[in-house]
C-alpha cells in the first residue's frame, strides 16, 4: 500500500507538471518503462531517484512523500 500511495503521488505530480512518462523519464535519467513501473506501484525506488523524479517534476521529494503519507491506508503503516 505504501508503494501503491507513493504511485498515485508520482502520477499526479506528473500530471500536475503536465509531463508525458516519455517526458520525465528524459529529464529524470530513468527509463520510460522504469517510470511506468514506478507509477503502477510495480517497482520500489531509492531515495536518490527519489530526487532525481522530484527534480524532474519541479517539486521537492518531501512534497511526494508527503502525498504518499496523506493515503490513509499508507499513513496507517506509520502507527
């Protein structure tokens, strides 16, 4: 559920940014199918492409997982 709740914040901070995965896997250094992977909550990520992606979207990594923790059922975890 964490992955799943750090997907949708990915996917909408793309669309927020109005960029196509082609779009932000140019900018950010990872693959079109690594983007599609993260986005479908298929694949984990580390804490420096973390960065890489929030660079990329024009925000700050806290602000994506700060998305991530208002998903209730990830924010649950936490407790």
């Amino acid at each position: 559920m964490r992955r799943d709740a750090l997907a949708k914040a990915l996917v909408a901070a793309r669309q927020r940014a109005g960029l196509t995965q082609e779009r932000l896997a140019e900018t950010s250094g990872l693959s079109r199918s690594a983007i599609a992977r993260l986005e479908a909550g298929e694949a984990s990520i580390s804490s420096d492409r973390i960065w890489d992606l929030a660079k990329a979207l024009g925000t700050r990594p806290s602000s994506l997982y700060a998305a991530a923790e208002a998903d209730r059922a990830a924010a649950e975890t936490l407790e």
